[in-house]
C-alpha cells in the first residue's frame, strides 16, 4: 500500500500544500491526448473540452435533443442547405474577448480542412462554406440538404480566433464553466471556476477547482478511493463490490457508448472469408465474457451500436454454438490433426491477436480458450497503446486480428468513419472493411442497414457493449452520468462537507 501511496502523492502533489477547499480529483487513466479539439479522439479529453473548458454551439439535453448553447437559436433555410446561428453575446473568453461568428467561423474551417486532421471531418465534407453574417450571425452552406442537425456540431468545440496552434496549447483559453490554470504532462490539469460564466447558462460552478489526475493502475485508482485521495475514478468490474462496502464511496453504473470487439484483418487470408469469420465468432463464448471479465456489467453485442443508443436498431444475431463453428471449419477444409489444431494444406490455422497491454489479460486468454477448444491456436501480443495505435494505423496493417474498443456518437455518425470504404479520414478501419452495400445504404442515410450489413459481414466480432462504472466519494453530489459522458454537468457538482 505504500508504494500506491507514493504513486498517488506524486500525481496529485499531495505531499505539497493541501488543495484548495472545493476542488474535486478526477482520475484520469490516460494524459488527455490534446486539449485542442480539432485533433482529440480520446473520449474524456474531448469531454474537457466541450464541458469544462469550451462550449458547443448546441448539446444534448437529457432527453438526447440538440439544445441551444453557445449558439441561442438556429434556423434552415427552406431547401435545408443553410442553417444560420445567432450567438449569445454574454459568453467571453478567459482574456475578456468576447466570443463571436469570427471564431466559430475560424473553428469549423479549420476543421473541415482536410490538413488539419480533425477525427470527424468526414462529417464536414459537405460544409461548402461558414459565412459570418455579423458579430453574432454564423451562417453554415451546405452542398445538399441535411436531414437533420449534423451531430458534429453537439461535439466540436468552439476556439478562440486569436489564440491558435502553440499559443493555444501552451496557455489555452477558455469560455467554459471553468478556465485552464496549469497542466503538469503526464500528471494533471488543473481548471478552476470561471465567476464570469453567464447566469443563463447556469452560472459559475459550484466547485472552485477540477483537478483531472493521470492514474493509469487500477490498483492506484482503488486506493486512491479508498484513502479518500481521489474523488471519481473508473474502476474495474472486479473491484465494485469492494468499493461497495467502503463509507464514504458509491459505484455509479451508467451506459455509454463503447463496444469491444475482434477487428480481422479482412485484407490478408483466411480472414478475408466471411463463413470463417463466422465460424470464429460462433466458437467464442461471450455471455461466459460479460460473466467472468464483465462481472455482469456489460451486455453480449451482435452489432457495433449499443442498444442504449437511440438510432440502434435489432441485428443478426451468432450464437454460441461450438459443435456448429467446428462443423463449418471441416466444411472449409480445416481439419483437425492429432495435435488438436486444424490445418489445411499443411498450414495450420492460426494467428496472433494483438491488444492493448494490461496487467490482468483475462478477456485475451478466455477468446484464446475458447478458439482453442475448436483447434484454433490464438497467440496473445500485448502492446502498450501508443504502438498499438501505430500498427493499427499503419498503411502495411501488418496484424492479423485487433481486440479494441470502438466508441460512438448518438447519431451514429462514427459508422461511416468506421465502415464506409471510401472515407479514411475517420475512425481507424482496422478491419480494412469494404462493402458496396453498406456504401449504398450511407447514401441513403440508412443507418439501420448499415447495421445489419456490418452485423452479418462480421468484419468484426462484436464482443460485448460496456457499462460505465465508476467509483465516486459520496460528498460529491448532483452528479450525472449517462450517454453524454461523465462530465457532462460538471458545472453543477456540489459538495458536501458533512459527507465521509
């Protein structure tokens, strides 16, 4: 417990002076991948920078509806190719500035630049031009009508015009609930209250300082909880029932938008099969998978979207079924051998699956049983995150199959990053997935069919659809935790010091 101690002392300065009355540590397992939204995928990051730190110009409200935010109205005009924003004029920046079209114009181009790098610019393709009318009057020009309010605009961050690149990263400014004070690489972000943050949009917060901490054990995270160093971490499945019985701690269990699953190399044989595929996913026990790794928190997935996710709709299903998964290996002519493995052609079938290094590898060893018990030999290769980004990414694709998270958006916008073969700027494909069908049905703007394509093509064997769980100090109060994130009313968090 000692050496925990340690760690946590040096991540959250806690051997320094104490932390002011009012601040709240968050724990982080990562450093957020950037504080510029332009260039951000890492969820929590991309949480920092439209709850805390900036502003959109429309959020969901609880009930999952665009509602005003920067922007205090919008309008389309009748052929739905433009949608004009009126600004709020209260809202400045952290330097006094006040935030106006200049900025979200100078955001949304540099977004739509396809030089920039921005994660969802495949969203803004059809963004032909952003004009601001006035001071408060951004108009946006489309190439063809939008059915509907573009996501995007819900996600992407609103910067200041005159603090760009460097200068921005170095010192962001902010016009959010809470301004920047400091960052500490590979340790914490500091933010604290903004007393000018307008009463109409809920005031300053009722925290005076966030403190986001970098714990990447969760082993530290617990004990951080425990010890009351930490106030929110994500904790295991394995250790809620732990922090359960702990006074002064509660588990907070919230849906999200996450599903795990086994990317194939569909580019490379045997995986560029379909009824192998097939036959895999059928040899892997995922009930077994929420049970034993999941404890329960979680639900089997056939498809990539999860069911709390508004615009899912009912996939194909693959059952559990070793006897058939077998059957349709001999029919592929994998035979087994003496040995167990099948081969054919003397070649035996195996293949390294690759993922994300942890301490406890229980899901890689449970999919590598299981493939084993129909003569499938699976070999584990663990990498830590920055290189297994990078050899997913690579244009070689040198791996054979990926356990990954996928994460979505609530319009369902990220399957076209995903699965859409003529869209790379998105999300990675790691499965090199390519299917004139689900192209079809993207044109047609039939999400529902992009869904079943993908479900029946098994490019990926969807694993399971994860829960939240989060290990939250009961003197945080008003806290909420759904589809839109952990942070996503951060502004309104209260303490109570009579809590333990």
């Amino acid at each position: 417990m000692r050496g925990l101690k340690v760690a946590l002392c040096v991540a959250l300065a806690a051997c320094g002076p104490r932390a002011p009355e009012g601040t709240v540590f968050y724990a982080s397992g990562a450093d957020l991948q950037s504080i510029s939204p332009l260039v951000t995928v890492h969820p929590l990051a991309r949480q920092v920078q439209k709850y805390v730190l900036l502003t959109t110009l429309v959020r969901y409200d609880s009930l999952l509806r665009p509602a005003p935010y920067l922007a205090t109205a919008w309008a389309w005009s009748p052929d739905r190719r433009s949608l004009t924003f009126t600004l709020r004029r209260d809202l400045r920046w952290s330097d006094g500035r006040p935030t106006t079209s200049a900025d979200v114009a100078y955001t949304l181009d540099a977004a739509r630049d396809t030089v920039t790098g921005y994660p969802r610019v495949g969203e803004l393709a059809c963004l032909n031009r952003v004009a601001a009318s006035d001071r408060w009057t951004v108009r946006l020009d489309w190439c063809a009508p939008q059915p509907a309010l573009p996501d995007v605009l819900t996600d992407l961050a609103i910067l200041p015009a005159h603090r760009t690149g460097a200068a921005f990263l170095d010192r962001p400014l902010g016009n959010g609930p809470f301004r920047f004070v400091s960052h500490e690489p590979g340790r914490r972000w500091v933010f604290e209250a903004n007393p000018d943050f307008p009463a109409a949009l809920g005031g300053p917060p009722a925290i005076r300082r966030l403190v986001i901490v970098v714990v990447d054990e969760a082993t530290t995270k617990l004990a951080g909880l425990v010890t009351g160093e930490l106030d929110f971490a994500g904790i295991l499945p394995m250790h809620a029932q732990v922090v359960r019985r702990i006074r002064g701690l509660a588990v907070r269990e919230y849906p999200i938008l996450l599903t795990y699953g086994i990317a194939w190399n569909t580019g490379r044989p045997p995986f560029d099969d379909v009824r192998l595929r097939r036959a895999l996913t059928m040899a892997i026990d995922r009930r077994q998978i929420v049970a034993a790794y999941l404890y329960g928190y979680g639900t089997v997935a056939n498809g990539p979207v999860p069911p709390d996710d508004p615009l899912a709709v009912p996939v194909p299903a693959i059952p559990f079924d070793r006897d058939h998964a077998a059957a349709l290996l001999d029919s592929l002519d994998w035979r087994a051998g003496p040995d167990g493995v099948r081969r054919r052609d003397g070649r035996p079938l195996a293949f390294t699956l690759t993922t994300v290094g942890t301490a406890d590898n229980m899901l890689e060893q449970l999919i590598q049983a299981d493939l084993g018990a129909v003569g499938v030999r699976v070999r584990i290769r663990q990498l830590e995150m920055g290189a297994f980004l990078a050899a997913a990414s690579s244009p070689a694709r040198d791996y054979d199959a990926l356990v990954t998270g996928f994460t979505g958006d609530l319009d369902l916008a990220y399957l076209r990053g995903m699965f859409d073969s003529r869209r790379r700027g998105g999300a990675l494909q790691y499965a090199q997935y390519a299917d004139p069908a689900v192209d079809r049905a993207f044109d047609a703007g039939d999400m529902g069919a992009v869904q079943r394509i993908v479900a029946r093509d098994v490019p990926v064997t969807f694993l399971y659809h994860a829960r939240g769980l989060q290990g939250v100090r009961t003197r945080v109060r008003n806290v909420t935790l759904d589809l839109r994130g952990e942070l996503v009313n951060v502004a309104r968090w209260r303490l109570d010091a009579r809590a333990p």
